[in-house]
C-alpha cells in the first residue's frame, strides 16, 4: 500500500452565495464614486474577483501612481495603501480595515534609520516597500522584492548600502548581486514559517513539482528552491512552467490567483501555516463599508509625502 503524503493540495472553498448581492453594490458603489479596488494577490479569493486589477507591490504602487479614479479602495496592508497615497496625493485612498498591518513594517522606525545613518554616514539607504511611510521618508531609495537586486545594482559600487527592513530579502539580493550590504534584522513572521525540512519533504513527496518561493523566506528555503520571486513573478513562472504539480513556498492566498490562471495545475502549500492574519482582514462586506463612507482614509503629513516620494520615484525610474 503506498504511504500517503503529508503534503497535499489545499483544500478549495466553495463561493459564498451571498457575495453575489455585496458584489453588486461594490459596482454600483464604485459607478458613483468613480472608484477603483485594488487587491495584492494574497487577498482572500472574494476580494480578489471584485478587483479591478490584482498584483504584487510594484505593480500596485505603478497601477496607483497613474490612475485618474477619485478613490482608490486599496485591499492589502497599510504600507501599500500609503504607497499608492504618496505616489498620487490627489486622491483619496480607503482601505477596508485599518487594522490590517504589516508586522515586518513594524520593526523599522525612522529613529532606527537615523542610528543606522550616524553609524554609517556614507552609505546609501534602501528601504523595502513594506515599512513606514516616515521610514521611506528617510531612506534614499524604495524597492520592492520584484525589483530589489536591480535597485542594489544601480548603485556605485564601493559605495556602503544599508538595506532596511528585510534581512532575508537583503540576503537574497547580496547572493545575486555578490555585493555585501548593512542588514537590518527584521523579517517577515509568515515566511518565517516555512523551513528548510518543508522543501525536503516536498521534493521528496512531489519530485516533478516546480517550487517557488518568495524572496521573504529564510535564505534556506530560497536556495532549494526552484524559483525564487515576488508574486506576480511567481505567478508568471508557473504559467510558463510545464509542471502539473506547484509546491507554493509563500502566503496561502497566492493560491486562489494560480488556481484561476492554471485550472489544470496543482497547487501545494510548502507549508499549510503560512498565513497572513493581517491579509486576510479584509472582506467584501468591509469593502462595501468604505465606499459608503469613504472612510477609513489614509491621510499623511504633507512633508512626509514630499520626502517619501522622492525615495519612490527613484525607485519607479529603475524598474
Ligand atoms: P510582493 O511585492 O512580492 O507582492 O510581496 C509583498 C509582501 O508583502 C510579501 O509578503
Ligand atoms: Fe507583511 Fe509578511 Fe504579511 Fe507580507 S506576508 S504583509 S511581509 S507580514
């Protein structure tokens, strides 16, 4: 009798039938407000579908900076709505819950970046998308994990580079670009989930299977795995990949978009704890919510917006 597998696909919900009567309101909501929703792809499914457009943190900050819709509804985390906030003030940016954070963002203050600064008076700070906007305020140049090694490139060499908050992000970029950088210590607690043993078991169980993995995961994981990318990266790799079965080293969410782009496929989470509570916050009825209220709005200080762009667009010019 063959042993059975530890690792196996996630198990798919059935649609709630009473999203159909919040998603019409959504739409008719969205008409009156000329509004837009966007959604990062590890957003619950329902979110996802009632999107006007899906996509990791570049693309969402890019789809932002040039929309000319009065409201952006932004369904994510805080950082990513301040991002889209900074990149076109004229616009009023609602999220669905403000509760929904970003425990890595968390680490980093703009007093860590001063320490850093005085300590290394020389360097260039990169700061990853996923922090303060009065982090990014501080820091010379943004980058996300679609972009990161290109931004790292773009600078001198021999000039010192301070990379904030991601360490394992940074670590990943200082292997692809040979370069040695100041690594902040912060990480992400979701990625942080998936170990090295999870991608052994993997490829034991699924040894024709394409593993991806986000650049977010501890260095151990990333080098045994097959692609190493940001989410919609991952996402185009499996559509150009012939493999059937896709173990996903990555937050549970990235699923639904790979299943609705690969109804052929198999989806399996590297490991099945790998969620983000702070994702997952948001919801069609909260959606709804914002855009009868407009409200809850991301507001910053005028300064703050002035001086974070500066690091963004820089970052927006390389990619
Ligand atoms: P991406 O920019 O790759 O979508 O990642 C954002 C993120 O928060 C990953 O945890
Ligand atoms: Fe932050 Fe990690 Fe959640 Fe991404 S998955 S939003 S880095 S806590």
């Amino acid at each position: 009798m063959e042993t059975p597998r530890l690792l196996t696909p996630l198990v798919q919900q059935d649609p709630d039938p009473s999203a159909a009567v919040l998603v019409e309101r959504i739409q008719a909501l969205k008409a009156r407000h000329n509004a837009i929703i966007l959604a990062h792809n590890y957003q619950i499914g329902e979110v996802q579908d009632v999107a006007d457009y899906v996509g990791d943190s570049l693309e969402l900050a890019r789809f932002a900076a040039r929309t000319d819709a009065d409201t952006i509804v932004f369904c994510g985390v805080h950082f990513m709505a301040e991002t889209a906030k900074i990149l076109n003030p004229g616009r009023r940016v609602v999220v669905p819950d403000l509760k929904a954070g970003c425990p890595m963002s968390d680490m980093i203050t703009p007093e860590e970046v001063d320490r850093l600064r005085g300590q290394h008076p020389d360097a260039v700070v990169v700061t990853y998308v996923n922090s303060p906007a009065a982090v990014k305020a501080k820091s010379d140049i943004c980058c996300t994990s679609a972009n990161a090694v290109r931004i790292v490139q773009s600078i001198p060499e021999g000039t010192p580079v301070i990379f904030i908050p991601d360490q394992f992000l940074g670590d990943y970029v200082q292997r692809a670009t040979g370069r040695k950088m100041i690594l902040f210590e912060g990480y992400c607690p979701t990625h942080m989930r998936i170990m090295s043993a999870d991608i052994d078991l993997a490829r034991y169980e699924h040894p024709d299977a394409l593993i991806i993995a986000h650049p977010e995961c501890q260095p151990e994981v990333a080098v045994k795995s097959d692609v190493v990318a940001s989410t919609s990266r991952m996402a185009s790799s499996v559509r150009e990949s012939q493999a059937h079965t896709v173990v996903v080293g990555t937050e549970l969410g990235m699923i639904h978009r790979l299943r609705k782009e690969n109804p052929e496929k198999e989806f399996i989470p590297a490991c099945s704890t790998c969620d983000c509570a702070n994702m997952k916050v948001n919801s069609l009825e909260k959606i709804l919510w914002a855009l009868e209220d407009l409200s809850p709005e991301i507001l910053l200080p005028e300064e703050i917006i002035r001086d974070a762009r500066t690091a963004l667009d820089r970052m927006l010019e390389h990619s």
